[in-house]
C-alpha cells in the first residue's frame, strides 16, 4: 500500500492529469469509493439532511407515499422512512466495518499460529472446516437465538463465520511463504518466531487481507438484514437497515417504499463496496 | 461430518438457556422444571448426553423434537417437499440463465455488453434475497396480479399449480447463483479463450459460435461445475431466508422457528443434515470432473 501511495501524488497539472489516467484505470475502485463515501456522509451527517426524529411517531400521517415533503414516506407508525434510512446507515455501516476488523484480526492471529506450527494446525483445520460446512446465516442466527439481541452480540454472530475464511487464506499464504529464502535468511540470522511471523510474513498479506475485508464488510451488512429479517437481529429500537425492511414487511402491500429505499440504500452501499474489493484486488494484483 | 456435529453439539450446550424452563413456562416450581429436564436427559452430564445422541443419530435416529413431540425425522419429511422443489427449480433457472450470460459477456469482453452483465452480478449478490423476493411480489402480485402473493401447493395437487408459487421464489432465490456463476463462467471462459487451439478453431474457419461453444465452453466447465457446488451454501442460506417471504412450509422455516425456540434435537438434526447434502453435492461434483476432464484420475 505504501508504494501505491508514494507514486500516487495527484497536486499540480500534472498530478491532475494522473488522478485522470488512474480513475479510467481504476474505474471500478473510484466509483465505488465515490458512492460509498456518499452514502457514508449522508449517514454520518443524518441530522444536516433531515430535521426530523426517525423514532418519532406521528399516527396522523401513517403510510403516506413519498412526497416533497418526506421523500420517502412514513411507515405504519408515521414515523418519516428518509430518517429511519439515513439513520439506520449508521448502525449498518458500523456493523459491517467493525465485524470486518474483528474477523481480519482474529483470522489472522489463528492464521499465522496454524500456519506457522504444524501440531497446532490439523486441530485448527478441523474446526475450520467443521464450521466451513455450515452456512454462515444458519450459523449467525444460531448464535443469536442463544444471546439477547443488541448490536454487540450481532456483531459477535456475524464475526464467527467469518473468522475460518480468513484463517484459510491467512494459512495457505503462510504456507508457500515459510518456504521461501528470505524467511529461511531471517532464521540464519536469529529471528524469533513473533519476529518471522510479524516482520517477514505479515507484510505480505495485507494486500490480500485488505481485499478479503471488503468482502467480509460487504457481507456483514447483508447478513446483519437477514438476521432483522428473521427476528433475531438488531433490536428493534434501534433502527438498521435490516430490520427497517423486516418491519415494512408486513406493509409491501400498503407501502412498498418502507422497504424499497432502505433496501436500496443496503444494495448501493454493499455494491459499492464489492466494486471498491474487486478494484482493489486488480490494483494490487492479488 | 462428525466435527460438524461436535462443533454444532458444544455450540448449543456451552451457552446459557434452558430450554426446560422455557417448555414448563413462568408458573412452573423448580421441581416441574427438573423433571421434565429429566425426560428430555438434559439433567445428564454432557458426555452422556452427547454419545446418547451420537449413537442414536448413527441408528437413523436423530430424536425428538423437544417442542411438537413429534420425532426430528417425521418433521423433515413433512417439511422436505418445498425445500427440495425450491432448491432444485431455482438451480435449472440460474444455471440456464447464467452460463449463457457468462459466455456473451467473454465474447464481447470489454464492450458495454459484457460491462452490462457484469454490473447485473454484482449487483446480484449486492441485495438482500428478502428485498429482491417482496419488490416481486409487489411487482408481479399486487401491481400487475399475474402471480400469487405466497404459499405453496404440492406436487400432487397438479403441475400448474405447483410452478405458479414456485417462479417468483425461484426467481428471487436464482439472482444470487446467476450473479455467481455468472462471473465464474465468464472468467473461465476468458482464460481459455486466449489458448492457442481457439486460435486454430478461428483459422480453420469454423463459425463462431461453433468454437464458443464446442471449444471453448466445453473446457471452461470445470470451474464453472465447482463454483456451482460452492454455492450450494449460498443457496441453502437463501432458502431460508425466502421460504420466510414467500411463506413456504419448507426445512428454512422448520430451522428458524427451531432456533428462535432452542429446539436442540431440530436444530442438531438440520444443521447436521444440510452440511451432509452440502458435502455430498461437493463429493458429487468431484466425481463429476472425472466425466468432465477424462485427464483427472482419482
């Protein structure tokens, strides 16, 4: 990453001109940063766009369609569905970046340890492809029905399913890599373990770990609306992408933009997300 | 197999919740509570309980459902039908949809038809099924009327029927695989379009869809069949989550009403069983590479 940033310098006229060259050839990475920073701001910044409170309920004014006045219409508590979604950006996008760091970090210290220490690596296999056979969702929503919902503990479900794909990738890099002569060399010269594993072979997964975080981010947010959807995600006073729609079900007949505009929120944000992780892995040629 | 079922066993037992409480209700004295811990043999030490299960699970046996009383295999076979209809129909539809699509688009690589078919998949694994399934709903149900909302009717009670309550889930559930395979069948076919027989098949004359196809096509399957079995998780995570819109009394509605209750015997019994089909399918298309690429011997 560094070296990318280092040859990268976009001031003057002919920075400008290779900020040009590099958005064509990166067409992928710079449009989905671009809207996923949009939609990032408009989450961050919820209170700029809207005046109104998304938990305040006004029976008056039940499911009314979009208008000028509330562009996406109020639900079946009259609460303003353009708040609810700004808002619920927030919860979600927190989701997916938190459950990406946690799954990225615990993969790969057990990663690295199994890679690195054959005694150690057929018991974490096994548990890896134990937890591999079964569906994530299946899985998450198993671990929610043992604990109360909050965002904490969704967070936890979602990290769990995780964590063997990155154990994976983390184990077979660290595989090839321990053969190679630079590790060798760093052994002839007196390096511990900690210092093989941390100076020799951590710098060569982050392009691969960066790559796989953005699937996991993406993936985390998806999962989380099917968690709400299923009743057993985020708290229903907490307004998330996910259980907006879970709570706009029941009215699809009545008022489908409950569901439609979060719902388009959640596929922009995870597309982009998936653009900016297949951009990256062509740039840095994972 | 048998890590699955250790893992999934401690999973369920390590964690806080009792599912005899929750059955004896709030009235009941803790002596009501014990005893019908008693009856279902959760008052033994784990060890016990665990290779009771274990035993039983190899007899055929996968127990009781703590809950309807009713055993966990009766359960399964009731609730099976829809499932497998499900899984099955949307498979023919993704797969007759996406091989296609892969293939036009690594014809056309790089023209706005092939930049077309890439943003549909991955625009296809972007949205959440549930969302994609009530948006047509309210499309092809409530606005034009040509669908019904939700449901299901069995086989037996005629074809017609049948198919008209399966299309729109199906179609739901499909655009996640056709997203997948998608990609996978035009990534695959790339890589073989630039070897050097393609060229030859060019120069020989021969039509171009005769060298996509019989050429080209035929030697890009083995990653395309892997990633079909790859996804079979994919597809067994949506199956739950689309027999919730659509209403169908299939084994995704039998785990998650098993789940949000603690049905341990339900939930052991699914989970167990659907890594099995999982495995199997995965095994299933290992042998099938054998037919696929006669150089691969096992």
């Amino acid at each position: 990453m560094a070296a990318i940033a280092s040859d990268v310098v976009f001031e003057g006229p002919v920075g400008r001109r290779r900020a040009r060259v590099f958005a064509r050839r990166n067409l992928t990475l710079v449009a989905g940063s671009v809207v996923l920073l949009l939609l990032a701001l408009s989450a961050v910044a919820a209170p700029l766009w809207t005046s109104r409170d998304p938990q305040a309920m006004s029976p008056s004014v039940r499911l009314k369609a979009p208008s000028a006045e509330r562009p996406f219409g109020t639900d079946h508590f009259g609460r303003d569905v353009f708040a609810r979604t700004l808002y619920g950006g927030r919860i979600s996008l927190r989701v997916g970046v938190i459950v990406a760091l946690l799954a990225l970090t615990t993969g790969t210290g057990i990663g690295l340890l199994s890679g690195y220490s054959r005694r150690l690596d057929s018991v974490v296999m096994r548990v890896v492809d134990g937890l591999m056979a079964i569906p994530s969702i299946l899985l998450a929503l198993a671990l929610m029905a043992l604990v109360r919902a909050s965002v904490e503990t969704v967070i936890a479900a979602l990290v769990v399913p995780e964590i063997p794909r990155v154990v994976r990738v983390v184990r077979a890099q660290v595989l090839t890599l321990r053969e190679q002569t630079m590790v060798e060399g760093a052994r002839a010269i007196g390096a511990g373990t900690a210092r093989v594993l941390l100076r020799y072979i951590l710098p060569a997964l982050v392009a691969p770990l960066i790559v796989q975080g953005t699937h996991i981010c993406a993936s985390a947010i998806l999962v989380e609306s099917y968690l709400s959807f299923l009743g057993a995600g985020t708290p229903p006073h907490i307004p998330s992408w996910g259980n907006i729609m879970a709570e706009g079900r029941t009215y699809v007949q009545l008022g489908v933009w409950i569901i439609l505009f979060p719902g388009l929120f959640l596929m922009l944000t995870v597309l982009s997300i998936n653009l900016i992780g297949d951009g990256l892995r062509d740039l840095l040629k994972v | 197999m048998v890590v699955v079922a250790l893992v999934v066993f401690g999973l369920l037992r390590l964690t806080p919740g009792d599912p005899a409480a929750v059955i004896a209700g709030d009235y009941a004295t803790p002596d009501d509570v014990a005893k019908i811990r008693a009856k279902l043999g959760l008052d033994q030490p784990l060890p016990v309980q665990l290779s009771l299960w274990f035993g039983n699970v190899l007899r055929g046996d996968l127990g009781t459902s703590i809950f309807s009383g009713l055993p966990v295999t009766t359960l399964i076979k009731q609730r099976i039908e829809p499932t497998v209809a499900l899984a099955a129909l949307t498979m023919v539809i993704a797969i007759t949809l996406a091989v296609p699509l892969g293939v036009l688009a690594a014809w056309k690589q790089g023209t706005w038809i092939d930049r077309t078919v890439m943003v549909f998949a991955v625009s296809g694994f972007s949205m959440p099924v549930f969302w994609l399934g009530f948006l047509l709903v309210w499309v092809f149900a409530v606005q034009l009327g040509w669908l019904p909302v939700q449901g299901y009717s069995p086989l037996s009670r005629g074809l017609w029927p049948f198919l008209r309550q399966l299309i729109l889930p199906a179609l739901t559930l499909g655009f996640v695989y056709v997203a997948l395979i998608t990609r996978m069948t035009r990534a695959s076919m790339l890589s073989v379009l630039r070897e050097d027989y393609i060229r030859t098949a060019h120069a020989k004359g021969l039509p171009p869809a005769v060298v996509l196809l019989r050429h080209a096509l035929k030697n890009a399957g083995l990653p395309v069949v892997t990633i079909i079995g790859v996804g079979v998780a994919l597809l067994i995570g949506g199956v739950v989550v689309t027999e919730s819109v659509f209403a169908l009394p299939g084994i995704g509605r039998l785990t998650v009403d098993a789940i949000l209750r603690r049905d341990y015997p339900v939930i052991q019994a699914v989970i167990l069983m659907v890594s099995g089909v999982y495995v199997l399918i995965n095994l299933a298309i290992d042998l099938l590479y054998l037919v696929l690429d006669p150089r691969i011997r096992y």
